[in-house]
C-alpha cells in the first residue's frame, strides 16, 4: 500500500466477514432475487485519524460527512492491503482500491482534476463507502469499478458523473445533486449487472443527461432502481435501447422537471409503482 502523507496517516486493518443474504422480490407476477453483499466489521480498536475519535453510528438520516468529525489531511491513496479501513480522511484527488474488503467512511475526497475517480476499485478490489462526502471535479465520476456497496454517501458539486455502478454495486440512502453543467453528465450510470439502487435521492440539471442512465455491457443479474427520489435531466431515467433485459424501475418518485421524459425505457424493462412527488402515477 502506498500512502502518502505517511507521518500523518495510520491505516488500521480490521477483520472482515462477507455474508451474502438473499432477498427475492415480486412485481406482477415476476420473481427476481437481489443478493446484496453485507459487511461485517469487527471492532476497530484505532482508525485511520487519530484526530476523528473512535467511530459512532451516525444519526438517523445522516448522509455525507458528519459534522462533528476532525479529519486528518492526506493526499491520493493506493490501498493493497485487504481489509485496510480508511477512516477521518481529509483527502485531496482519489482512492485506488486494488483489495478485498476495504472500508472508507467518515471522509470528505476532494477531487482536484488529478483523478478519473474519487473511489475506485480495481479487478482485484471491493469496497464499502460511508458516511463520505465526495466533492470536486474528477474526469470519470465520483465513484467507479465493480464490487463497491455505498450508504449514506454524498456527491455533491461534482464536475463529470456521480458515480459509475459495474457489476455488484450498492447505492443505498444517499444523496447526489448540484453538478457542475454539462449535457453528458449523468447523476448515475449503471454499467454492469447484478446493481441495486434504492432509497437514494439523485436530482439534476435539465443540462444534463439523466439522473440513472442504464447502460450495462452484459453480464447475468438484475438492474433494480427502487424507491428513490429522481429529478431533472432531459430523461430522469434512461436506458439505451439493445442494453439488458432484466431492468425494474420500481416505486420511485420523480420530480416534475425532466426536459423530455421522467422515463425512457426500451419494451423489455420493467416499470411500476413510480408517480410524481405530488401522487400522480408516472405512465
């Protein structure tokens, strides 16, 4: 693992169990399963800054950095040690995860245009971000590669995309909103299969492309989009048509303020349950 700013930074290592629980959801008479990863962390007895304290759950509705928090400055990040826990981090351009079972939570990134991605994982790599604020510009996206499950994040005043979800990705009970201008921005581009999005809140510009752009390169799994809070962009959700079959756009709410579409779907996908944020039925 290379880390600068090492007179400033110690990484802890924490003991990490992987349990895969499945959940099966039913929509008009369908069936799909959604296996999302779970991560167990065994007690940290330090962290990553010393400054930050020792870790607390943070309060209901909390997304993003908490306040509270004293951070410790470093810069990028090359992590190659599995089970390395970043923790307090003030970091300036990105993390490269190139490991198994990695943590980053309770950060602020600030991308400084030096970095495609703020988190990003490599073939080799899978990460858990929480409790982050992930700012600035990167040239790909706020958060990118395969294998990476996300809670309680915030992208905010981000040049280029949100975030890039590959094959295995979690978005959960986040918030990605004010990017910079641009008409090929998008809030989320879903780029593999087996990706759950839920009870996330992703609003746009009507600049900008989408909120959720579905573009999946192949690969077995469903794309689920449920339960979220969706806004601005010429289509609020779209999917580029000959792109997987196994889409479900579920339950969502959309804003009132796509230029051409809350939603752009091919035949094959599946939408239900979505209405505008005042009830009425999205069709």
């Amino acid at each position: 693992m290379s880390v600068p700013g090492a007179g400033r930074l110690c990484l802890a290592l924490v003991a990490f169990g992987v349990a895969v629980s499945g959940v099966v959801v039913a929509t008009d008479g369908a069936t799909f399963a959604v296996a999302p990863p779970v991560v167990a962390l065994a007690p940290v007895a330090s962290t990553g800054c010393a400054a930050a304290g020792p870790y607390a759950a943070p309060e209901r509705g909390s997304v993003g950095l908490p306040p509270s928090v004293r951070l410790c400055a470093t810069g990028p990040l090359t992590i190659t040690t599995p089970g390395t826990v970043v923790d307090g981090m003030d970091l300036r351009g990105g993390i490269v995860v190139d490991a198994a079972d990695v943590v980053v939570r309770r950060s602020r990134i600030t991308g400084d245009g030096s970095r495609a991605y703020g988190v990003v994982t490599t073939a080799a790599g899978s990460v858990r971000i929480e409790d982050t604020t992930l700012t600035g510009r990167f040239t790909e996206a706020a958060v990118g590669g395969d294998r990476w499950t996300a809670e309680r994040i915030e992208v905010v005043g981000v040049g280029g995309d949100g975030a890039h979800a590959g094959a295995g990705s979690r978005l959960r009970a986040s918030v990605l909103s004010r990017f910079a201008p641009g008409t090929d921005v998008d809030g989320l581009t879903l780029t593999g299969s087996d990706v759950v999005v839920e009870d996330t809140t992703v609003r746009m510009g009507g600049e900008h492309r989408s909120a959720v752009h579905v573009s999946p390169a192949g690969g077995d799994g469903p794309i689920v989009v449920r339960s979220n809070v969706l806004g601005g962009g010429q289509y609020s959700v779209l999917q580029d048509e000959g792109t997987g079959d196994d889409v479900h756009v579920l339950d969502n709410r959309f804003a009132h303020d796509a230029v051409r579409a809350p939603l752009r779907l091919p035949a094959a996908a599946e939408a239900a349950g979505n209405t505008y944020v005042d009830g009425v039925p999205v069709r």
